[in-house]
C-alpha cells in the first residue's frame, strides 16, 4: 500500500517537473539537456526542502553544528528510503532466518508513520548475521488507530516463536512503530518480550505540525489523549523492558529529550536525524550490542 502510494507521489513530481521544464524550454531558459536534468532533479529537491523545513521547525537549543550534520544526513537517508527502497518493494514481509551458526533470540521489527519493512534494509542482514531470525512487518492501514497494528506485531511474535522454537522475542521499532509496540503490549502482555528498543519513538508525543490530520498522527502529538492512557497502564516492569534511543536532532520527533519512560534506559546519539537512525552504524551497533545481552533459553529446554 505504502509503495504504491510513494510511486504515485514519484511519477506526480516527475509530471510537474516536466510541465515545468517544457515552459522554460519553450522560452529558452533552459537547454533540452537542462530541462530533461530539471525533471530527474525534482524528486531530489522534494526531499532536500523537506528536511530543510522539518530541521528549521524543530530545533531546540543544540550546537548548530550537530543539527548541519544532521541535516545532510537526513537528507541522504530520505533520499535513499522514500526514493529508492520503500516505493519498489513487491515482497512481502516474512521470516527471515538467521545466517549466523550460533542461534539469538529472534527479532520483530516494526516501522514508523508512512514507512514500510524496508526502512530496516541495513540492520536485517547484521541481525541475522549475528542469528537473529528476523521479521520486519508492514503496519497497515496506513491511517488508523495505532491499538490496531497490535495484531501485525502479535502475528509476527506467533510466527517467529513457532519458527525458532523460543518463548520470547525482542521487539525493536522505529517512531511510531516503538507505539505500536507498547500497544501490542498493552494487548497481549510482556511475558513473550525479552526486551525493546525504541528509536526516535515519540513516548510523550510530538510537536510536529499536523498538516494532514490522521487517527495514527493524531495519538502521537505532544501529551496526547490516546498517549495519556496508554502510559498509565503499563507497569515498572514493562518500562524496565525498554532501551530508548534518542538523539537531539530529531527532526520530526521532538522535543528531542522529552522522549523518554520511567524506569528505561536510554541513550543519546548526537548528529543524526529521525529516518537516519535506522542506517546509522552506531545506531545500529548498539542495537546488535543490545540483543547480544539477551540469552532466551528454548521452549524445548524449558
């Protein structure tokens, strides 16, 4: 769904950018090489004013350095995920064995708002590398109650504890998909979760401007109703279970270090924006180092 909704957006930019370079090259601004470079480049630019006004919007008081470095950054993980990854997908999402020899706790990873499984392209072969069974869900419908996706992420834990053989999983999400954990365990419980790692997850809401307003945008602006609930229900046990990642250039979450739980740990990368968490190599390190403390024995040795 996702996909195809990115691919429209795509070849609409593409359409305008040609309307736009055929009148300058009527006029003579432009050479036939310039506008046919015109068109390539809107989908581009697109993109690069988006993380311009998203950065501009949301930065707090942090060193103008972190928030230029994460600007190009961003930039760089947009273009590579809502232009090239996430609009071509045609598979869908299923168990991905581990490769490793030494068999890990298995893995869910959930996405954020507007994103899709392939957002977790660079971290699924080093999980898996590391022998992780691996499961990266798509979180449809696009719009909805968040509550709704609890049911993808109890498929996915279904299925990966039936594959592997394990009691428990590690849930890892990415801004809205750390929500959509919490209400998978508001739902079905901790006891199948060994641990979770949220990355960029708005727990206390965003400020983002809600320019299109959704049922899955709206619970996750600033001190939300529907956020307002659902802390309140969870245990200290439940949030012992987290390990939140932030960082302080956050351009879509924020602010950046209100993001947090009682009772979780977590950890702060400097100089990376939102979607850049997820291809970050420190990001992603941390991730491996966090599930590399997870021992779960098997069902069979139970």
């Amino acid at each position: 769904m996702l996909a195809q909704l990115l691919r429209r957006v795509i070849f609409a930019q593409l359409i305008l950018g040609s309307v736009l370079a055929f009148w300058l090259h009527t006029r003579g601004t432009l050479s036939t090489l310039q506008a046919c470079a015109l068109i390539c480049a809107i989908p581009f630019l697109v993109m690069a004013l988006v993380d311009v006004y998203t950065t501009a919007v949301s930065r707090g008081p942090e060193p103008w350095s972190a928030w230029v470095q994460s600007l190009f950054g961003e930039y760089r993980a947009g273009v590579i995920i809502f232009l090239f990854r996430q609009p071509w997908t045609r598979e869908a999402p299923r168990i991905l064995p581990a490769t490793g020899s030494h068999k890990r706790i298995p893995v869910v990873l959930v996405h954020g708002y507007l994103c899709n499984h392939r957002i977790w392209d660079d971290v699924v072969p080093q999980l898996r590398a590391q022998g992780h069974d691996v499961f990266a869900v798509n979180l449809e419908p696009l719009f909805c109650s968040i509550d709704r996706y609890a049911e993808i992420v109890e498929s996915a834990v279904q299925a990966l504890l039936a594959h592997s053989g394990q009691k428990q999983v590690a849930l890892v999400g990415h801004s809205m998909g750390g929500l959509a954990i919490r209400a998978w365990l508001r739902t079905h419980g901790s006891q199948r979760a060994a641990r979770v790692l949220t990355l960029g997850t708005p727990h206390i809401g965003t400020q983002v401007p809600q320019h299109i307003k959704t049922q899955n945008g709206i619970q996750m602006t600033w001190k939300s109703e529907w956020l307002g609930t659902l802390t309140p229900s969870e245990t200290v046990a439940t949030h012992q279970l987290f390990h939140i990642a932030i960082t302080p250039q956050d351009n879509i979450v924020y602010p950046q270090r209100a993001q947090v739980l009682p009772n979780a740990t977590a950890t702060v990368f400097e100089g990376i924006g939102h979607l850049q968490m997820c291809l970050d190599p420190m990001v992603i390190q941390w991730i491996k180092g966090q599930l590399d403390e997870v021992d779960v024995p098997s069902a069979s040795a139970a």
